[in-house]
C-alpha cells in the first residue's frame, strides 16, 4: 500500500502568511514495497477544501505529469494574492499503475506589498542611551466587535521584540520576533490566526516590546546600533461572518504604560518587579486612563519581508541533576545549581519571598576550580537576571527577552528554601526538525555527537552564530560555512541557511566584498572575511543545494557569487589571493591552529580554486555553459599557481614585507590565535610535495591540496604520507584550526588513511576532539585547549565553550563511519552512496537520516569476522551501497548468497551479511 503524506509548501507544513510569489510544493511516497516509486502525479488547488473532494481545482490543475519528481514542485496557477489561501492535494501514480491522493493541504499568502500596511510605526516616547537601557513599553488597543467572527489575521512585527496577545492570550508561542535581520534594510514581519481569542464586544490587543537586536546591546558594542527605541507595526483584519470587514492598526488610538520589565537586553540580561505588574492590562473591562498615549515614529522605509525560517521557541526544559551547592555567607544566601547540560535559554525560577526581595540569577558555562562560577570569558555581558517579588504566595517568574549560555546558574538574596523544583533551564532555539541520528560502540564518541547536536541548538538561534554566552554572539560566515553539512545532518536547516543567505547578499559590498560578520555589525579591522570566511557565499548555497537539491538557493544567490568571484579576481594579481606583499586584510588564517602556521596565501589561494570548482558546477547545473567553462579555466589556472608557488622545486615565492598596519593587524590576530601556547620545534621537516624551504608544511595545508583537487596525481599518495607522518611527529595529534579541521579526517580517510583518521578520531588527550569529552563537556569547545590540567583556563578574552565549528567532524560520522552519502549528480538524497568504513575497534554504527524523501539507514555490526549491515532506502529513491569486505568474501542479502561488493538497490529494506 502507497501512501502520500508529508505535504510541505516552501519547506513548511501548511505556512500561514508567505510571501514567495512561486512557492513549490513537495511530498512523500510511504511504502513497503521495494521499488515503490512514483511515475506520475497530479496537484489540484482550490480556494475551498471542499472543491477538491469533487476534483475542482478553481485555482490550479497541474494535469498528470509523467514524472518521479517529488519534491520542488513549482506552483504554476494564476498569480497568487496577498492573504490568498490556496488548498491542495496530490495523486501519486505509483510503479504498477496504482493512484494514491494526500489529505489537503493549505498554503496562505501575507501581504505582498507595501501598500498594504495602514498602519503607523508607534512606541513609547522614553529613549535611553548607549550604555542605558528604558523599561519594556506595553502597548494596548481596545476595540469593539458587533457580531460573530469567521477569520481573523494579526500581521505584525517590531524593530525591536515583540510578544503579542489577544483578550490576555498570547497569540503564539514564537520568541525574539521578528528575529534578527540587516534592520537598515528590511525587518521581517509575522502572520499568526488570532480568530479563536476574538469575541462579540468589548477586544484588547497587546504587545510588549523588547529592545532584542534593534535597540539592545549586539556583540562588544553598546545600544542602538540600529535604533534608538522599540517600533511596533501592526495590523489586525478581521472577515466577519456577514462579510464586513474590520482593520485594526497600530496608530495614535492605542495607549502605552512602564510596568513591571524594567530593562531587557540579549546580552545584558533582564530585571523584572513583580509588584508593579498590571493586571489584566491586555483584556476587556480594564482602565487604562492613566495610560500615555503612544509616539509615532516617521516610517524608516525599510523592506517588509514575510519570515521564511522556523522561529524561535522554548523547545524543552532541563531539571537541575543534583541538589544545589550552598555557598551561602553571613550577608547574603547563595545557591548553585547544576543543570547538567550546557544549554542555551534562560531559567524558570519559582518561590516565596516577602514583597522587595530581589534574587539575582547568574549563569555560566562551567565552575572554577573552587566550584563558584566561571564567568572571565563572558567579557563585557553582564548576563545576569534580577526577580523582585510582590509576596503573594508562590511565584513563578521567566524572563521573556533574554537569553543565556550556561550550565550552572546562580540564586543569591532568596530567604525560602531551595531544592532542585526552585528553577528548571528552557531550553531555546530555532525550530528545526531534527533530521540526522548516530550512534555507536564507543560511549565517547556517542557524546561527542551530542555535544555536536547541542553546540548547534545553542548557535542556531535566528541566526547562525559564534557563541551564545559571552559579548559576541555574531553570525560568522566562516564559522557557518566549515559546519554547514553537519548541521544539514542533524536538522533540516534549508530555510534556516537559505533566509541566512539573503542576510549575506544584503552585507555584500559594492566591490563584491563579504563581511566576516552577517548579519553585517561594524568591525573594526575588515569588510572582507578573507579566505575560508568570506567564501561561504559560495559554499553555503552548494552544500545546502547538495542535501535538499534546491536549484532555487543557487539561482538568488547566483549574482553575489559571481560578484564575489570577481571580487577575488581583482585583488589577487597573479592569481595569488592574499599574497603578504599587497594592501589587504589577509584573513585570520587557520584560526585557532596549534603550533602549526599556515601561510594565508596558501589558504587564499586554495580557498579560490575551490571555489571556481564549486562555480564551474554551480553554473552547469543552472544552465550557464560559458559561466562553467570560464570558471573550469580559472580553476585551472589558479591550481596552476597553486602548484607553482607551493609545491618542491618550483615555488616563487616573495617576502615583501606587509604595510605597518596590515602586519600589525595580523600580528593581533595571530596572538590571540596562539593564546599562551608556545612555539614547539617539531625538528627539520623534508617534503616530497611542498618547498619546505618557503615554509614548513603543516597540516592544513596538506588537507586543504587534497580536499580541493590542487596536486597531481602523483604527489597525492606522498601528500597524504606526509600529512600522517606529522601526525605522528605530534604523538597522533591534529594541529588543524578551522579552517583545516573539518576537512582533516576527511583527506584521510579518502587517501587511504583510513586508520590515522580513526587514530586521531580517538586520540584523548588535547589537541583532539575527544579531549573536552573526557573533560566533561556537554557542548564542544571553541578551543582544543579551554582547558587543560596543565594550564587551567585559556585566554579568557576568547574561550567559549559552546561553539560548532569543531563540530564540524560530526559530518564524517554520518559520511563514513555510518556511510551515508548524497551523490551530486542526483542531489537531495534522490540517490544515496551508502559505504560505511568500520574502523577504530568499532563493533556497531547507526547512522539514520530524514531526507526529503523519506529516513535512510545505514546500520551495520562487526562480531567475529562477521558483518551484518541492515539498509533502509526510502520510496521513490534508490541507492548504491559498497561493503567494505573483500571481493572474495562470502556475501549474502536476506538470506541469499551475491557476488560482488557494490550492488545499485532500488527502495526498501535490505539486510547484507559478510563473511
């Protein structure tokens, strides 16, 4: 039996309040069968459900097109309105003739053009300062409604936060809305179904206004980067049942009044006075004629854009693991508290104090060695939360427009007793569905991919960022770009990366520049992010066109690749990109690297053939043949310099010394870099590929010539042993930073190195991956040395310890370990390599990964020279799948003796034993 489920439109279950003008369409085929797979379909869209159970398609009727295409269906009906809802259903013909229908689905428009918004920017007249912040307005409208409602929709958005409620009912479960975008430029806004909290009489609609990106404090910066105080749009229409209409804006009608939120910053924290709540302040029948009538601010002629990723929202919520630590003295209670998992968030806290007592929340990553917090590496983030009681009985109090990285917490000045009920951590991030799952023999590295999973929850929220605890928090391109595939692993990002995206294009300059930073925020040393950073307007779209075969995310950011391309061109004579004798930012190297430095034209100049290569095919699959042969040349052609420059015998290399400034740039970067480290002489290094005469081969740039294609063949085999002879020169350690680690195992094990990859994989002492896991962490660390039992804590000026970018390693777990594969030429999982690599004394591996399609598993044993591997490919797709056996072994699938090692396999369950 066929089943067709899963309907999404634009990625989303039945999106309210979109604005792609061709929105495509997708679904899936469910089945037993093997080899189901569809052959035709045909979609049907109308403007009521009830037209489609009699085939009435008054708004699209795609006819049945003889296809297996299932996913990135383009709407192709009439052009498509603001609040327009279009229901539809699809019919699959399946691989015997058999026709299937899906349950309706629905799809409704926002409001397309600016016109449309009636309404007034409006606010409270109080503005504060740079380094001083104002309480949280709450905005209120009262209005009258005569007679019954049939459809009501509240659109809405905020420069600033927003939390909105009807009659006193929150009207979603959304947080830090609109979310973070180039607020100079355009703002996001929000379309939520209010109809259920609107009745006949006297209505209230509220907001409560935060000051989040806008307004608030953004990295190491102060206030108001943006704007100097929170704007509040919105719009509420409303379709009575007799077919009037009533349009509530935000304008002069509407009343504001301070209450309780007496300062809210991201960063900074948030204050909260219970006894100057207002009860009732956002429902009928209460009087507000001691409220302030509201500012109207002039309109800042930015772009209003339909939000097109998952919001943020609390997604769980841990209990402290142990009893609370009493550090309690003659002046003060003070109390920890251990949540047991680094988490990003804030508390919910709860108790009784007489009315004035104000407890104040801490937070941090770990503990000093003493047991109290560590808070140094937070920097200028104060990160701290202050509660002050009314004293009516229990209370129970979450902040609503801050958020926190942190494990432990702190309580201080609470009199009542406290237990492990007193708080409990909501957990907050991006609503992304959970795609990818890995397990394995080996409890390390099981928390290892845990510590991955929960480093990403953590930094993606709204958007992709650095860190989440300290004064930063900042989308750095570079650090998206190394993790991009591992998050597109873990959790459907597409969305998530493809709105991220759009940021990017807007932060792009004239020149063709990427900042380092997106969304942009002023640095003070560079627009460009140099190689491996700014790159990622290339390899984001690719790597996210790979996993979800997304023509689309190429086609927009086609231009700003080519921009970006060209860019490069034009500061890079010779084609050597960031040579140390031109004017420039060079990039910040192999962040984070150890002992090892990796000349940054190097990296530039490798980053840029891999580019080209990536444009080459980029253009080829959009159909722009002179664009691909122009890109294959200049691949060449950079590989060619590559060659020259770098490679034994034949490197030209010039050491003119860099301008004051640009070296004094580098120079800062570089010891930060190295923080305490100390430069260890590794003896004389001979090399058969690069001129260790010029500089001394690291492993970096031994990864980064084999992952990007830069050598001949011949010197492949000799790289790949000098990558692993200084491996063992470092006892079987890695010296990789970003830039070179997440590529690293990978060079390995795809050279025949399959077992120093392994080696590495398990090494435990630092630098390695597995070094913070023995160390007890629950989130992977910005530096291989956060700490140490040598030295304690690093620099903390830099030393986060919840940052993805060594996570980066995850996506070998799944690629190789596991041995789940996308094949480029029919991307988006249509067909799958499946090809595990057992190694390291593993005896199981699950890799299990919910593609578009449906959920691939690879999941194979090892017991006594016998392989057992169990294989799911979902319907409507097939696969290739390699056993890692010899040829002559003894094979046999479900049962019945094979030959041979790879076998193409069509949808279904397989089971492979290997003798």
């Amino acid at each position: 039996m066929t089943v067709v489920t899963n309907l999404v439109c634009e990625y989303r279950t039945n999106p309210l309040g979109i604005d792609v003008i061709v929105p495509r369409l997708g679904w899936q085929m469910q089945s037993d069968r093997r080899g189901a797979r569809q052959t035709a379909y045909r979609i049907l869209a109308a403007s009521d459900p009830q037209r489609l159970n009699g085939g009435d398609a008054d708004v699209w009727d795609s006819g049945k097109v003889e296809t297996d295409q299932s996913v990135h269906i383009a709407y192709a009906g009439p052009r498509l309105q603001s609040r327009q809802r279009v229901y539809w259903q699809v019919t699959v013909w399946d691989e015997t003739g058999d026709a299937s229908h899906s349950d309706p689905a629905w799809f409704e428009m926002g409001l397309l053009d600016r016109s449309e918004w009636k309404g007034e920017w409006i606010g409270a007249a109080l503005t504060g300062g740079p380094r001083s912040t104002i309480p949280a307005p709450f905005l209120r409208r009262s209005f009258q409604i005569d007679g019954a409602v049939k459809t009501a929709r509240l659109y809405v958005t905020a420069l600033g936060l927003h939390e909105c409620s009807i009659n006193g009912h929150s009207v979603s479960e959304d947080v830090f809305t609109p979310g973070w975008t180039d607020y100079d430029n355009r703002v996001e806004y929000q379309v939520y179904d209010v109809t259920p909290w609107l009745s006949e009489g006297e209505n209230v609609i509220g907001a409560v206004l935060g000051d989040g990106w806008a307004v608030g404090h953004i990295a190491f910066h102060h206030r108001q980067l943006y704007f100097d105080q929170p704007h509040l749009l919105a719009q509420l229409e409303i379709v009575m049942a007799d077919g009037r209409a009533i349009t509530i804006v935000t304008d002069g009608a509407w009343k504001h009044q301070f209450g309780p939120l007496l300062e809210n910053d991201i960063i900074m924290g948030e204050a909260y006075d219970a006894r100057l709540e207002l009860p009732g302040w956002d429902a009928p029948h209460f009087d507000d004629c001691e409220w302030l009538d509201v500012k109207r601010f002039e309109d800042p002629g930015i772009a209003l854009v339909a939000t097109k990723a998952p919001p943020v929202r609390r997604i769980s919520e841990l209990a402290p693991v142990s009893d609370p630590v009493d550090w309690s003295n003659v002046t003060t209670t003070c109390y920890v508290f251990d949540l047991g998992q680094n988490m990003v968030g804030r508390v919910r806290f709860k108790g009784h104090a007489p009315a004035g007592t104000t407890v104040t929340l801490r937070f941090a990553e770990v503990l000093n060695p003493d047991g109290t917090l560590y808070t140094d590496n937070l920097r200028t983030a104060r990160v701290t939360d202050y509660y002050t009681f009314k004293g009516e009985g229990e209370e129970v109090w979450e902040p609503k427009f801050t958020f926190h990285g942190f494990r432990y917490v702190e309580v201080t000045g609470y009199p009542g007793p406290v237990s492990r009920d007193t708080i409990s951590g909501v957990v907050l991030h991006s609503d992304l569905k959970p795609t990818g799952y890995f397990e394995c023999s080996d409890p390390l590295l099981n928390q290892l991919q845990s510590n991955i999973v929960w480093s990403q929850k953590g930094n993606f929220l709204d958007v992709p960022t650095d860190c989440p605890q300290r004064d930063e928090r900042l989308g750095w391109v570079g650090d998206t770009q190394v993790f991009a595939r591992t998050a597109a692993f873990n959790m459907e990002v597409s969305n998530f990366l493809a709105r991220w995206m759009e940021e990017v294009v807007y932060a792009q300059g004239e020149k063709g520049n990427v900042p380092p930073v997106v969304p942009q925020v002023e640095l003070e040393f560079t627009e460009d992010g140099g190689p491996a950073w700014a790159d990622a307007v290339v390899i984001v779209p690719w790597t996210m066109y790979l996993c979800y075969g997304d023509r689309r995310i190429l086609e927009e950011n086609y231009p700003a690749m080519v921009r970006f391309m060209q860019f490069i061109l034009d500061t890079s004579p010779g084609y050597i990109r960031c040579a140390p004798e031109l004017e420039g930012w060079p990039g910040i190297g192999d962040w984070l690297s150890i002992n090892a430095n990796t000349p940054r034209d190097l990296i530039g100049t490798a980053y840029w053939a891999y580019d080209a290569q990536l444009m080459a095919q980029i253009a080829a699959v959009l159909g722009k043949r002179e664009d691909a042969e122009r890109y294959r040349d200049l691949f060449d052609e950079v590989k060619r310099t590559f060659n020259n420059r770098f490679l034994h015998g034949d490197g030209v290399y010039v050491a003119v010394d860099q301008p004051s400034e640009i070296r004094a740039r580098m120079e800062r970067a570089d010891a930060i870099s190295r923080g305490r480290l100390q430069t260890v002489d590794y003896g004389p290094v001979t090399s058969q590929v690069f001129n260790a005469e010029l500089f001394t081969p690291t492993q970096t740039a031994y990864v980064l010539a084999l992952s990007f294609d830069l050598l001949p063949e011949d010197l492949r085999p000799a790289a790949a042993a000098e990558l692993v002879a200084d491996i063992e020169r470092r006892e079987m350690h890695l010296s990789t930073g970003f830039v070179g680690a997440p590529y690293l195992a990978h060079a390995l094990s795809s050279n025949g190195q399959l077992d120093t990859a392994y080696a590495l994989l398990f090494q435990k002492s630092w630098p390695s991956w597995l070094y913070s896991v023995t160390q007890g962490a629950t989130t992977v660390w910005e530096r291989w040395d956060g700490w140490t039992e040598e030295n304690g804590f690093q620099d903390p000026a830099m030393n986060s310890f919840n940052h993805y970018s060594y996570g980066s390693i995850g996506d070998w777990f799944y690629r190789v370990v596991a041995g789940i594969e996308l094949d480029p030429a029919q991307p988006g999982y249509k067909h799958s390599i499946l090809r595990p690599q057992p190694g390291g004394g593993l005896s199981y591996a699950t890799g299990k990964f919910k593609s578009l399609y449906g959920e691939l598993v690879s999941q194979w044993t090892l017991h006594e020279g016998v392989f057992e591997w169990r294989v799911v490919i979902p319907a409507n797709t097939t696969a290739t799948v390699y056993l890692p056996v010899k040829e002559t072994s003894m094979i046999t699938l479900d049962g019945r003796e094979v030959s041979g090692r790879v076998h193409d396999l069509e949808a279904g369950e397989y089971l492979f034993l290997a003798r």
